[in-house]
C-alpha cells in the first residue's frame, strides 16, 4: 500500500498524539495507564506506519518523544519503549481498513458494562442516530496480543455504520479517518453507553423508529460542523 | 417586533456567551462539541438577532468572534462560521416567547435517561419546586433542522412554569429572561433528574404535596438571592 | 448567651467561611448557588453573632467581604447583601445547640435521593459508624423560611450521635464544634450515602452489629487524628 | 529480618508518599483525610522501617516532612505527627509478607459497596484478569486498631493472585512490592469493582472462562509495560 498524501507526517502524528491521549484523560475513559491511541502516518520513506503508545506509561509522563512507531505489522521502526501490548490489534486495523487513519482502545466504564454481558448499545437518543447511525455491535472474546482482536474489530464493524464496536468482557474499539475522529468516536461512545445505561434503569426507553434514526444519521453526517472554512480546534 | 432597551447588544451577547459555553463545561453537561446557548441582542440597526455558538467546533476554542449572530429565522447576519445545527429551534422560541432572552440545549446524561423513556421528571425535592414549579415536561421526537422541534419546545411549555423540557430520544431545551438564567435552568435540571433518578432506584420517592410546591416556588421566585444591590457574579 | 471565648472573631470567621465553600464545591456538594455554611462567631461587642454566605451569589464570586454577619435570630449586623434563605434554619440551631460552631446544609445528590424517599441511611460501613455512630436519620418536609427547618433540625438530632441530618424531600444539613468538622460531616454524609446507594443496588448489605459500631465511634472520636500538637491543615 | 538493599531510603520513602497520597486524591479514591499509603524504607541503621500518613491530615497539607517512620510493629520512630490509625494492619502485613513494599488502604466506593455485602468482585472484564488474576476476595469484618485487620488481609490474600482485599464493611486494603504498585492496584480495583457494578445493574455479566483469565493475566505480568530500559513516569 502506497502512501496517502492526506496522512500525516511522523512527527505531526507524535505531536497530535499526546494531546489526544490527555483527551482521554480528560473525559474519563481511562484509568491509570490502561487505554491507547494510534494515527497512520506517512513515514521518512513514503511507506505507511502507525505511530502508537507506549506500553504502561503514565498519560502525564507521554511526550512526542516517547510515541512509537511502527509498521503495519507492529513490528517498532523508531522508539526507545515498547509500544502499546494492543499494537497487533491496531496494525490488523489499519491493514484491513485502508480509510482508517486513527484507532482508539479504552475500557470506559459504561461501554464496558455492555460489553460484559455482551449486549450491543440500542440506539435510543438522537446523539447516537448521529454519531453511530445505530446500535454499538458486539464483537467476540478475544486474546490479546495476536491478531484475534484486529479481526474481530474488522468483521464486526462491517456492514455497521458505527465507528465502534464492544470487544466482549474486555472494552472499546474506535476507528476514524483520523485520529481526532477515533477519540471523538470513543468519547460518545462513553457518553451514549452511559445514558442508555441510566434510561434502562428505571425501565424501557423507547427505540427511535428506524426512519428517523436514518435522517438523523444522513443529517449529522453532512450539515454538521463547518464546511467551508478552516476549523478552529483547541 | 421592536428591539427591547434590556436586550443586551450584540458585542456583550458574544463574550458573555463564551463564559457561559464553558460553564456548560464545568457544570458537566455536555460532551465533545454537543450543547448550545444562544441570547437574544440588539443589533446594531436596532432589531432583535440571535447570537449562538458556532456548529461542531471545541468548547476550548470558543471566542467572542467565533460566535454566528442570526436573524431569528436563523439566517446568518454576521460570523465566518456556520452556526449551531440547533439554531432554527433556537430562532422559533425567540420569535414565538418574545419574553426569552436566552435559551440552552444540552444532552445532559441523567436528563436523557428520562428523555429516553419520554417520562416527566417528577417534583420530589424542594429544589425542584423553587426552580421548576412542579415536573419537567417532555416534548415530542422531532426531526432536528426545521421548525419540528421549536415548536415542540414552545407548546410544551405552554401551561408549564418550568423552564426546561424533555425533548423524546434527545435531550433538554430551557429557556430564562437572559441566558445566564437558561444556563442555570439547564444545570438544576441535570441536577434534578440526577437525584430524582437516585431517588426512584431504591424504591418510589414521597411526593410534595402540590400546596407546597407552590408555597416553595412563589417563595423561592421572589424571596432568593440579591434584589435590592447590584449582584457580584463570577 | 454571653460569648464563648474559642468562638472565632467575625474577621477570621469571614476568612475561614470561603475556603469551606469552595470545598462543598470540590467536594461535589453542590450545584449553581445551591448550599450553605455558617459559623458561630464572637461580634465585637462580645456578642454571639453568626456569620453567613449572602442569598444566591456564585461561588466563585464569594469573597470575606460579601459574608453576611446577622445575629441569632436571623437579622443583617453587618453586610451588603441579603443572607442565605437558609438562615432562619441555621440561627435556630445556634439558639438551640449552644455546642455548635458551624453549620451546613447542602442537597448533595446521593444524600438527596435517600430524603426524597424519606429513608435515613443504614449503617453498613466503618467509616459510618466512625464519624456518625449510627444511622443518619431523617427530619420532617418543613416550609423553607422560618423555624420550621430549624426546629425539624434540632429535634430530629436530638437523641442522636449523628451530626447530619436528611430533611425530607429537601436535603442535608450538619452541625459541628465548628464550620470545619460541619463540611466534615457534609462531605462523609454524601460519600456514605453514596456507597450505601450502590451497596443497595445489586442486593442487601450487611449490617453492622450495634457493639461494632460503639466500638468503632468510640475509637474513632478519641483515638483517630492529631491529639498533642497543632495540626496542619491546607 | 534483614534490610533488602531495593527497598528505598527513608528520605526517598517520604517524597514518593506524597505524590503517591495525591494520586489517590486524584483518582477518586478518597473522602476528606480518609485513606493511606505506606512504603517499607531502609533505615538509617540497615532496619527495615516503614513510613506512613499521618492520622487526619488534609491531603492538601501533606508533605514528605508530615510522613511518620515506624518500625514494624508500629512504634513510632521519627515524626512529630501521629501516624494513620490504620498503622497496626499495614505493620501486620509488612511482618508476615516479606515480599510486599508498600500497602494502600481506601474506602473507594464501588469496591465498599462489594463490601458492605461481603461480595468478592466477579472476573468479568479482562483488565480485572490481566490485574488480579481472578476475584477479589472478601476478608473479615474485624476491629480497627489492634492485629485483626492485618491478620485477615494476610489470610485473605494467601491462595490469591490478586493484590487487593475487600474487607468487609470497611473498604479496601492493596499490596504490592512498592507502594506505586499498591496504589495501581488501588486504581484498579475501583475501576472494575466499578464497571462490574454497572454491568450487574442491568442483567448478568457473562463470565470469562478460567484459562482465558489464566492466559490473561501470564500475559500481563510479563509482557505489558517496560521491561528493557529505565521508564518514565510522571
């Protein structure tokens, strides 16, 4: 696979990494150095490479420095530590999904919730029609550290409009073309798991009929945000 | 409709709609670039607009110049982005309450929960008396873009003194005399519907007799907080 | 009443009264302006007065200055605003209590819930029997404004080790030697109501045998911090 | 019993407890001066010590000069403070696990909410199996004070992979061969005790089978994190 022109380079990926991690941190989806994001990047050569996490690493010690770089098969190009132990799972990604420029692993607390009863997210509120255009799928128990996880990410996700997918009794898995889109993916992931978890609560919410769930999808997807001008981001 | 003296003009609309963006932040309602405030201002020529938050951009990088002023059928007047996708039920409550002055959307999770199961929060603490008057009301699923959901918004308040409702599958709408009052409504709601929903997990709450909910909210309207000063705020 | 000599001055009292409230903030105490602390303190005249947070002001905005000094019965000594709405509860107590110091009131969520059902909380954790000695009970539902608080107060902790107390579909208030160990109780009030919660939603806890909790207050009140010099506190 | 050259001096015991102390703060795993960490330090004479909070102190106003030097069975060595009246269980633990360096003590609330139903914590998420290789277990409900406690986090944790202990009605005691890793065993502990708690709230997790928890947790020990150079943590 060549190398994609709209990928970024290595040390733009290394930079846009830390802040994006601190994200996770931020919005709850992480406990100590549990969760990781990586970014395909173009490297020195041309050749596509992924630049991930490294391996149990405080978020508050991560520097573009520390980042590794890897192939696409995971094995490291460039870095001093070890990369994330969910390396294999993130390079079968980015193998497999040519589009996907930035995945994201957490064990957010609600989404993990699901995921160990193996229940898929239901679509009950308009932000998820949005962001997900449907339920949130559950994908298999898997091992980690082979290529278990990648495929169980890449066969659940097909033929699902959502960027996310439930790995039973372990966590979540976000894909994006970039990597703001990954963490974006994740945080509402959280954010939907949690509030379908309070609705069922105190009874059955009520589905939002699949029509409607449509237009949502479709009109998220295309009018919101800005379109014709640069964006500002902080 | 002539412009009102209290309106606030327009270059004070966009920098005290900042502070209260990021109050929204704080204040844990929203999530990623989700939630909006918008004010009623005096425009330079005299007539009423609109200013509201900019459409998918952080809440970090918000600024006075970033904020869109409309007319209150949502047309952009002024702003190099595009505006909130929320602002056309933004503009109908502007058009159809000439007594708002501000108005907040968020998808604030415990008030979700109820939104999911299209069920009213019930009045079962004092709190809510002073602040809503009773419960909070839900509106219909409605296609989000048109005048659907303003319309839901305005009709379900009719009749209502809560400043907040419940829009089904979505998410909650207030409204207040200026913005600030509809960033407070918005906070009390989700702080409500939190304790209502802890209330309701461990059996069914006492309700307030209705003679004392009015005792608490005609007291609490007009008895509370700084009447005869200038009021310190920050 | 003449005046105690360890009450603080209004000056000191004042001081200490800002830190304490943006505690109940970082403690998660409270929402908006919701929330209250107030100390007994030594007027300048020998006096007993009471010092307390004005009506509805941020807290960010709070400052020594904008405290409200009134006597024991409620009426403004010195200040430029109007005082809590609360204060006829807290003047009652300082009539009626002459050992407390400060007093607190909040409708901290948790705690909240177990009001709204009318419920006190059960004794199922160490760190509860430490510091209340038991269960934390529960006052009448009571008009806000007069002594009606005040009174459900006093009499309701009469009786009782417990320094809080849950007012019924209202919200909790605490007493101390001082405002100190009152924002003491109000934040362990909130943190055993909330493991109570979640200990009760997935089955029944269990109790601890009444001679454990005597043991464990006992030891608690004599034996647990700093006894033979000054202890730093920040 | 012998000083072990790795165990850190007590000048270097006292700076890591402060940072360790905040980071339960900042985790979440502490209400007001509740909770402690300890670490075993090599004396100034080659004994082995161990270092401590001090009993009520705010966390704020913990210093490395504040920490408390006791010997082994609790008698204070160095410190003008009295030191965590939890001193005696972690004195036990030092004298009957020669392997442990450092023991954490909390109250965090969704691992006392297993307690106070002497519940252990099911393995249901695969950061449980990498962390503690199995349940956490539930230990007796004792005395504050005196050996009881000690004696049953001892007992309790024979026979387990699992660093951490659920005491029953009480809260959470850790180990780990330093007090950083007793304190992520801290973290951990409440993040799944958290997450479990959720996915019972609305049906029954599906367990993981045995020898994927074994497969897991081999993994984990071995291969997560850095192994090959010195890491950095912040």
């Amino acid at each position: 696979m060549s190398a994609q022109p709209h990928w970024p380079g290595v040390a733009e990926a290394r930079e846009r990494l830390v802040e994006l991690h601190l994200s996770l941190v931020d919005n709850g989806l992480v406990a100590w150095t549990s969760g990781n994001v990586s970014a395909r990047a173009r490297g020195a050569d041309g050749h596509e490479v992924m630049v991930i996490k490294p391996s149990g690493i405080d978020y508050a010690a991560l520097s573009a420095a520390t980042m590794v770089v890897c192939d696409l098969h995971g094995a490291v190009l460039d870095g001093g530590l070890s990369p994330s132990s969910d390396t294999a799972a993130h390079a079968y990604v980015y193998r497999h999904r040519p589009d996907v420029g930035g995945v994201v692993h957490t064990h957010s607390p609600y989404a993990c919730a699901w995921a160990a009863r193996h229940e898929p997210i239901p679509c009950v509120l308009s932000a998820m029609a949005d962001e997900f255009g449907g339920p949130i799928p559950v994908g298999p128990l898997s091992a980690i550290g082979d290529d278990s996880i990648g495929r169980g990410i890449v066969d659940t996700l097909d033929g699902h409009r959502s960027p996310a997918v439930l790995m039973a009794n372990h966590g979540v898995f976000t894909i994006g073309p970039d990597a703001r889109a990954a963490v974006k993916a994740a945080v509402m992931c959280e954010d939907v798991a949690r509030s379908a978890h309070y609705a069922h609560q105190l009874g059955i919410p009520k589905a939002i009929p699949p029509d409607m769930v449509d237009r949502l999808y479709n009109r998220y997807q295309n009018a919101y945000g800005q379109h014709d001008q640069p964006t500002p981001s902080g």
